[in-house]
C-alpha cells in the first residue's frame, strides 16, 4: 500500500517511457528552458494548431458542404492557453475540451430555446438575451464541474450571436469536438517535444485565492477598539513572548 513514504507510482509509468512521454508524463520534471527557447516553440505550437483546423474545415467537402466554419473564432484564444501557458490550470484537456463543449452545449439549448418567438425579426431583438444568457450559464456549468476554460465563453456566446453558427444547431457540437480534439492532438505532439503538456489530465483545477497585502493597499488587522493594529511590515517580533501576544491580539 501507498504512503507517504512510498507514493503509488503514476498508472502511466507501467507504460513505454518514449509513448508516456507524448501524453506528458515525466518520471522527474524537465528542465527549466530558456524564454527564447519557449517562445520559439509557443509560435511553432500555435501556428501548425490553427493551420491544421484550417486545412480540415476549408479543403473537406464533408463540411464545407454543410456551412462549417473554417475555424470557430475562440480557437485563437484557446491557441494562447495551450501552446503558450501549458502550465495554466485553464489550458489542461480536461478544460479544453470540457470547457468547449460545455459552451457549446449550452448556446445551442439556450438559443434553441430563445428561437421559440414567432418571427426571425423578433429573436433578432432578443438575440442580445440569449448571448447573455448562453455565456453566463455556460461560465458557471463550467465552475461547477471544474472545466474553466475562458475562450469557451466565446463559444457559447457564439452559438447565439453569430448567423453562421447558429444556423449550424446541434451540428455546432460535433464541430466543437472536433476542433477541440485537433487542438489537443498538436498540443500533445508540439509541446512534448521539448516541453512538458499537459500537467494532468482530469484532476480538478485548484484556486488557490491570494492574501490581500498592507503593502499593496490591502486590509489591515484591526485593534479590539476598531484602530489599525500591528502588521506586519511596521514591527518585527523579536521574542517569543511577542509572538504570542501578536498570534492571540483580535482581528
């Protein structure tokens, strides 16, 4: 059994090391590279990931024929994420992916659902309504099943706001799938090669919320009597007794 001492082993270390090594694990982290090095490899990352979402929806027959937009605009910015910032929480496949089609998911429900009223004329009107709604819904969805990804807001905005898209309908969602699953598949070859992508796979991502700081104009401990007390940056404990008193004073 697996403790502290002894972790369990990582279920992908039982596999060949030069297969792991494109689905990002490492056995011991890689080397810090230097930013030119970095920056090189982002603008590779990003130029073959949008080239080949092109290619795909601009010379197939399958989906020119069927009005598919040669690329879904929150694309570009999902390019920043996980070709730029590979470490970002937001730039995992679980967010990718599940940020997406979530978004995707739910301008399409919600749009169908404003496109009930009589007329074309008339959802017009209310087209601001459902994009609101569609990203504002989709963002929270997202929170609650730890799939935060920003461009995916743009997704679902999308799927309300934009003519092409929404005439596309449930057929916006297999679209989004696939453009997704394109972006992740040149990640993984891209950044591996030199990088590490992705950190992790499902696990949640966490926010880790940053204290406020006197220095930076943030709230300061306060006396019983409601006057500003010691902080931290004014006074240094010099004693044990002190810390006491300065670890029990009321906030």
């Amino acid at each position: 059994m697996a403790d502290a001492h002894h972790p369990r082993p990582h279920r992908l270390s039982r596999l060949p090391a030069w297969f792991t090594r494109w689905l990002g694990y490492r056995a011991s982290p890689p080397p810090k590279l230097p930013d030119w090095l970095i920056w090189l490899w982002t603008w590779i990352a990003a130029f073959c990931g949008i080239s080949v979402i092109q290619a795909v929806f601009t010379y197939s027959h399958y989906f020119v024929e069927r009005g598919a937009p040669t690329i879904v605009a929150s694309y570009g910015a999902s390019a920043v994420l996980i070709y730029g910032a590979v470490d970002a929480p937001l730039a995992q496949p679980r967010a990718l992916m599940g940020g997406h089609f979530i978004g995707a998911l739910t301008g399409v429900i919600i749009t169908k659902l404003v496109h009930l009223v009589p007329t074309e004329e008339r959802y017009l009107e209310l087209q601001w309504l459902a994009g609101s709604l569609a990203c504002a819904t989709a963002i929270v969805i997202m929170q609650i099943t730890s799939t935060t990804h920003p461009p995916a807001g743009a997704t679902a905005l999308l799927a309300a706001v934009n003519a092409d898209v929404r005439h596309l309908g449930w057929y916006y969602l297999p679209i989004i799938l696939l453009t997704s699953t394109l972006a992740l598949a040149v990640a993984l070859v891209m950044n591996n090669i030199q990088r590490r992508y992705p950190v992790f796979w499902f696990q949640p991502a966490v926010s880790i919320p940053a204290k406020p700081s006197p220095d930076l104009g943030g709230p300061e401990p306060k006396d019983a009597d409601g006057t500003k007390g010691i902080g931290p940056s004014s006074v240094s404990v010099s004693s044990s007794e002190d810390v006491a008193k300065v670890g029990t004073s009321p906030v």
